[in-house]
C-alpha cells in the first residue's frame, strides 16, 4: 500500500468518524427513495449544525526571540468566532488517479469574528473609564484592531468546489463561484464601547430590521462581494525536499471571471463599487513556505 | 505525498525527542543568541507573474438630465512581474518575504522583511474615465473614444541587496485606536519610470507607435520611509456636519528622492536631473475618505 493509499483510507475514516458524529442530523430515506439508487458507489456527508457554534479563542503564538528585547515575539487572537446554522454537503469518491472531496451543497450561513487581538490577555479585567487603567490593560485592549462579520454567504448551486489528492501525491484546491454566489462583508473598528456594551446596529441584510444576523458597531466599513463565474484552477499544495530544507510549495493556478465589492459603505455612506476582472496568472508563479 | 507524509512524521518524531531530551538541553552563549532573528514565524519565497485585466472603482451619480449614471475610472490590464529579467520556475529569483507577529515598543502586530527584489515589474497598460471598460486586449481610439489617460510603467525595481519592511500594529499601549502602518524602503531603491500618452491611431498599447508620447525617467528613493495611522471614526465638524469615514493620519513621511535620465519624446538627449532632499510631511497631516 503506497502512502496515498494510506493517506485516503485515512480520510475515509476520518470522514466516517465525522459523519457519525453527526449522524442524529441524517434522515432516513424511504424505500422508494432507495429504488432509486441504481449502484453508485461514494459517499456522501451532510453536516448539519442548529444555533450557533461558538469558538472562544483561536490564537497563533510567535515566539520571538531577540536579545536586545526591542522587539518581542507576539500573539494574534481570533475572539468569539461564531459560525450560525450551517447546513452543507460533501461528496467523496476515488478514482484510479485520484481521490475527490467535493462540496455537494450549501444553505445560506452567517459567520463573524468578535475581535482580532494582538498580543490578547485573557486574565486581565476590561477598561474601566472611571477607575485608573494599568499599561498592561491598555495593551491589551488596545491591541484590538475590530470585529469581521461575513452575513449571507450565499453559494449557487452550480458552485463547483473541490479538493483532489492524485497519485502523483499533489493537493489540489479548484472553485467555480457562478454569479448568484456573494457574501456581505462588514469590518467595525470599535465593535464594543469601554463598558463592553455594543453601541451601534447596522442593517447589513438590507432588509429593514437589524435584529436578526446583523451586526453591531460604532465605526464600520462593508461591502457585498459578489462572484460572477469566478473561477480559480488548480491550485496545488505539496511537500518538498526534507529536513531543514524542507518547504511547502504552493503553485497558482489559472482565474477566470470577477470578484466585485459592491456599495462599499463607511459608516452608512457609500464611497461607491469597486472590483476586479480577468485576472491571469502565469503557470511560474509559486510561493514557498517554510519556518524560520 | 512520499515527501509531504515524511515531513510529518519526522517533525512529529523530533517533537518528541526534543520533549524527551528537553532535560539535556544546554545553554546557548550570547554570541550565538546574537545571531537568532526569531524562534518562529514564516519565510515565503514569493515568484508571481500575472494580469488582472481590469481593476475599476465606480461611483453613482445624475447627468444633466437628472438621469441615474454610473461613472467608472477604469486601471486595465494591470501587470506584476517579480523577475522581469527570467522567465521559468528554475531561473526566476523570487522575493523573499519574512514574517513575524511582534511586539515592539507600545506597539504590536504584523511585521514582514521584504528583500531580494531585483527586477520587480509593474504595469499599467492604461487608465481611462468612462473608457473601454473590457478586460481583454486594449482597442484603438478609431473603435470608441478611450477616454485615456495613458499608462504607466514601473520597471526594474531593485532594492540593491536592502530590505524592505512593511509593518501592520495595533496602536497598544499608546492608548490611540486604529491601526498602525509602517513602511521602510531599502536605503536605496531604484526603478524605471515611464509614462506613455497613447495617440490616435495606436492599436497595440505594447508596441510604441510614433503618435505616442512619453515621459520616462531613473527614480531613486534615498531612506524613505511612511508611518501612516489608519482608523475609521465619527465625527461633526464645527458646521455640524458629519465628517467621519476612513481616516489616513501621517505619523512620519520623509526622504530623498533623485529623478534622473529624465526623457520626453524621440528626443536624443536628457533632460538631466530633478533632486527633492529632505522630503518631509507634516505630522498630523491627514486624508479622510467618506460617502456623501
């Protein structure tokens, strides 16, 4: 058995574990549903999560060190990360040259980032305006540089979104976004107040309330980022060279189609629409990422 | 795959002997810590050759006759080259981009080392208002009027063995919102610089035609250096009116900048040399962008 081979029968499993996980989410299909079925083979994920599924903190540690001290290593804190109701579906099959995770559908979600924090001390109380801050409680809340929220992710059906691993032991990353597939895109500066109350709403739906999946904020800038037939091809991730050479080799692949940030809006005021379109990249490009 | 899997598990083995040994470990001596720039972070070798064949910015407005009208400035095909002088996943010499999450001062954030740029390209074949707003080959002005303001090109950017570094901070302890940007050019970094106002009957914006005109030039910049504060905020001026939106504050603006070589048309001499010493912009100067 080669190391692909190992590699896919692990992420079957994988996949196996993770749908029974949330296997009390599947509906049993009835038998004429099941007549149906002329002997495909593959299988079929749905996820399924209800209310929200909620992330404390995510945080990425560099761990500098300078002997001079001017410059220390840091911390960057993704807080309070909520994804709301999502509901989607993978399809996973094998062929003789390659194995294919590919996303089967996808309902309307949203999704939002609380606050991106360098250097984020959990233990430390919140500003008090009326009591006397001490410098580590400035740094703290003042390495807070606002709040991401992503509102009606909507992909089109004819979306096609696909991860392949082939034989020749490469990874490979394709989406096709036909038009209809957007995401209203809201970045606030100052998403809590001294007190940590919320002291702004803003009707990022666009449908005339600003109770439900919408967001809060005093000072914000949004946008609808909107696809249309935005294509990216083959983006190949693989290992090379070993030991202290050893790097990731990301090559680009081919763009067709357009990304637009529509009604690009500052604190209720749109400046206008911007975007990009035909974007080419040439078959030399790579990144390659390695630790230092 | 082969390389990807023996990475993994050599990382995970090492993990472990180094978590095994940790009792062993000795101590590093001053003159080796010296040497260490960081315990952790990324090194990205970036080689990108690409076109994105239109990039726009549109506003709404009314015409004469009180009339809805988009009106759209237009950037089209718009070109990077990191290594204008190779042509090939061998030959190409990438930049090489450091980064680190730091801690600097009352500052924090995202740092990046930006050096080996030795033939950087980048291209605007044309800006128009209201012009062709495909994104393919650019049409002749017999077609449809252009609108055109010509195009621009930025060639040969060198950094001369220097680096580049370009910082993101969260504003921290100084007790000021917003973010931070900071950027410091080499001590010397050249480029080519030529502008080209296409004439009427020009088909192909590559190929100079002799109803063109340009301007070209050497440009050096001497120890420049940018410290800009970016924050949304709200506010009224004394008016009452609301002046909030997207604040660009400058913190530092300052060095020397030599245009030389300077050439207009077919002419067969130079123009000579025009040299700004001493460039500094006022502190506290600032841009706000907002809706209206």
């Amino acid at each position: 058995m080669n190391m692909t081979s190992k590699f896919v029968k692990l992420l079957s499993t994988l996949l196996v574990l993770f749908a029974a996980k949330f296997s009390y989410a599947l509906t049993p299909l009835v038998d004429d549903a099941l007549s149906d079925v002329s002997g495909q083979s593959g299988l079929t994920v749905e996820m399924n999560t209800h209310g929200t599924t909620t992330i404390d903190e995510f945080r990425y540690t560099d761990e500098n060190l300078d002997p001079d001290e001017l410059i220390k290593g840091g911390s960057l804190s993704l807080r309070d990360i909520k994804l709301y109701s999502t509901k989607f579906s993978v399809d996973f099959d094998v062929t003789a040259t390659e194995a294919i995770l590919k996303l089967n559908s996808f309902s309307v979600t949203d999704m939002s980032f609380g606050a991106i924090q360098f250097n984020y001390d959990p233990t430390l109380a919140k500003i008090n305006p009326l009591v006397l801050s001490s410098e580590a409680q400035k740094k703290s809340h003042y390495g807070g540089v606002g709040a991401l929220y992503v509102n009606d992710f909507t992909i089109h059906k004819d979306a096609g979104i696909s991860f392949k691993i082939n034989t020749a032991g490469d990874f490979l990353f394709n989406t096709l976004l036909p038009a209809g597939s957007f995401f209203y895109l809201t970045y606030t500066d100052d998403d809590y107040d001294a007190n940590g109350d919320s002291t702004f709403a803003f009707d990022t739906n666009g449908d005339g309330e600003t109770s439900t999946d919408d967001i809060v904020g005093k000072n914000y800038i949004s946008a609808k980022v909107v696809f249309d037939d935005f294509n990216i091809k083959d983006i190949t991730f693989s290992g090379k060279e070993d030991g202290a050479g050893a790097y990731l080799e990301v090559t680009l692949g081919d763009t067709d189609g357009a990304i637009a940030f529509n009604d690009i809006n500052i604190n209720g005021k749109v400046i206008g629409s911007a975007g990009l379109e035909n974007i080419k990249t040439d078959p030399v490009s790579y990144l390659h990422i390695r630790g230092h | 795959m082969m390389k990807n899997t023996k990475s993994i598990f050599i990382l995970a083995m090492s993990l472990l002997v180094a978590t095994n040994s940790a009792s062993a470990m000795q101590s590093i001596d001053e003159d080796t810590l010296r040497d260490l720039t960081g315990q952790s972070g990324v090194d990205i070798d970036i080689n990108f050759k690409g076109t994105v064949g239109r990039i726009y910015f549109s506003t709404k407005g009314k015409d004469i006759s009180n009339n809805d009208v988009t009106n759209t400035l237009n950037f089209r095909n718009f070109s990077i080259d990191t290594d204008g002088t190779n042509h090939g996943a061998n030959s190409d010499r990438a930049i090489k981009v450091k980064l680190d999450l730091v801690e600097k001062g009352l500052k924090s954030g995202l740092a990046a080392v930006i050096t080996n740029i030795n033939d950087l390209d980048l291209k605007f074949e044309q800006f128009n208002v209201n012009g062709d707003s495909g994104s393919g080959a650019i049409a002749g002005e017999a077609g449809s009027p252009m609108h055109s303001y010509g195009g621009l090109s930025l060639l040969n950017i060198n950094d001369h063995n220097g680096e580049t570094n370009v910082n993101f901070f969260a504003r921290g302890k100084s007790g000021k919102e917003g973010m931070q940007m900071e950027i410091q050019l080499p001590k010397l970094l050249t480029l080519n610089l030529k502008y080209t106002d296409y004439g009427s009957d020009n088909t192909n914006n590559n190929t100079t035609k002799d109803d063109d005109f340009s301007f070209s030039g050497d440009l050096a910049l001497n120890n420049f250096t940018v410290e800009n504060s970016i924050d949304l905020i709200t506010g009224k001026n004394a008016k009452g009116e609301d002046v909030g939106g997207l604040h660009i504050g400058v913190i530092t603006q300052t060095g020397d900048i030599t245009l030389s070589n300077m050439k207009a048309g077919s002419q067969a001499g130079t123009m000579g040399r025009m040299v700004i010493n001493g460039y500094r912009m006022t502190p506290e100067s600032y841009l706000t962008i907002q809706g209206k």
